[in-house]
C-alpha cells in the first residue's frame, strides 16, 4: 500500500473559516435575499455548496436594491462600500482581521506621506479593494520605477516569503527613506511551510484547491521547485492513478480557501 500523507497546514484558514460562518449565519436569519460581491471564497465548489443555501454571487451592485450584502473575506474598495450603505443595504463585513490589519497600515502610510507599494497581483480582490497603491508583483517589475523619497511597503496575505524578500530588496535602491511592513499571513506561512516538508519527503505531490486561488497555486509552485512531481486537483474525481504508478509516498496539501470535505475526498480516492 501506497503511504498517503497529510500536510499539518491544510485548507481553511481563520479568515475563510470566518466568512463562511458569518454567511451561514446571515443567511439562517434572513428572509431577504443575502448575496457576495464576487465569489465569498476561491473554491467553485464551496461557493455552490452555499448557492445551495441562499447565498447567491453577484458582480456588482447594480440592480441590487435590497438585501444583504457579505463583504468577503478579501476586503471591499472604500467607494463600493459607500455604494452599498447609499442603497441602504444591510451589510455583514467579513473582511479577514489580517486584511483589515493591511488597510490599516496603508491608511497610515498614507496620513505620514508615504508612497505606497504593495507586493502581491494586480488583479486579486485584496489588491483591488485598496485604493490609491502602486502594486509591484514581482522583482523584474522594479526596474521600471523611478525613484521616490518615501515609500512604504505592505505584502498582500498570501504572497509567498520568498518574493516579498526579492521585491523587497529591489526596491531599497529607489528611496532613500522606507517603511517596510511584512504582512504576509501566519496562516499562509504555515501552510507554505508545511507543504515544503512534506514535499521533501514525498515522490509525489497532490495539491487541492480552486485554480482561481492564489494562495492554492502558490503551494503546487513551492511543491514543483522542491523538484516533487506535483498535481493540483480541485476534486478527487480528476485524479489519475497513472500518476502515481511506481511511487511509494504521496503528500497532499491544500490551499487556505479549500473546504475540509474536498480534503477529505481526495484523501479517501487516494487510499483506495
């Protein structure tokens, strides 16, 4: 029998865990209808589990004109939120306390006049829901710059430890002045962290999560410059045994939006 293991730091995370929760609550107690701009979480099939339960995905705000609005765990930009309390919706903030923390540290930036940059992907929700960054998302992206007096500089949660620190040190040469906050999750370092043990030891890595999550495809590159065959899944159904012919242990991990019943099935596949 093949060996199949865990990593220690999988799946949900305190901030979706949260999300979720505050969801399901609103949507226990409402009769009105309750709705999330943009997927609550990067999982297609979390999001269809809570479609199940009247918890409907909008793009934007036009046409709502009543209801319950779930900022999701990613934050929401300043002028959406002004937008929805105008329409007078009732509004449950989910908004990950880490997030938060970054809009925080940004908003002082700011008030002390820096310029600020944030290291992470220009097109995320949590870049998107903060107003007035530069984003910078990689070491190559510096070079284009000019140099400024004082910048600040802030991480979205799940960049990886690695980047931060090269985009990090590219940019000391362009400001004479900088303030420098490391706002990468625990959580996502955990997982990142967990996963690069596990795939040291393993012939083989499964990676579980939503392909349109981040931090999820951040774990199968960690996995793959571990030198691991690597495969990111999203169900069991999409495993292969063919991948696994002539390996002797098989690690799985999974990304902070990944739902612990997805984990679970991939799991049990895995053993059969």
């Amino acid at each position: 029998m093949k060996k199949v293991e865990l990593a220690e730091h999988s799946g949900f995370c305190f901030g979706v865990r949260r999300a979720i929760k505050l969801a399901q609550d609103a949507a226990r107690k409402s009769k009105l209808p309750i709705y999330s701009l943009g997927p609550l979480i990067h999982n297609r099939q979390e999001v269809e589990r809570l479609r199940g339960k009247g918890i409907h995905v909008i793009e934007n705000l036009s046409g709502m004109e009543s209801g319950t609005l779930i900022i999701r765990s990613h934050g929401i930009h300043p002028k959406l939120l002004k937008e929805a309390k105008s329409k007078g919706l009732s509004i449950v903030d989910a908004t990950c306390p880490f997030v938060r923390k970054v809009h925080q540290i940004v908003a002082l930036l700011k008030q002390d006049g820096y310029e600020v940059i944030v290291i992470g992907e220009k097109r995320h929700p949590e870049i998107l829901a903060l107003p007035g960054v530069k984003v910078i998302e990689k070491k190559s992206d510096v070079s284009k710059m000019r140099k400024r007096k004082q910048l600040g500089i802030v991480s979205q949660t799940t960049q990886t430890i690695g980047n931060f620190n090269e985009v990090v040190q590219a940019l000391l040469s362009k400001a004479p002045e900088l303030r420098i906050f490391n706002t990468i999750c625990l959580e996502t370092v955990k997982r990142q962290e967990s996963t690069r043990k596990l795939a040291g030891r393993v012939d083989s890595m499964v990676v579980v999560g939503g392909y349109n999550s981040a931090n999820t495809r951040r774990l199968a590159e960690i996995c793959r410059r571990a030198g691991t065959e690597t495969h990111q899944v999203e169900t069991a159904d999409e495993i292969k045994p063919a991948w696994f012919k002539g390996k002797n242990a098989i690690g799985v991990t999974a990304g902070a939006s990944t739902p612990g019943w997805l984990i679970k099935e991939v799991m049990k596949k895995l053993r059969a």
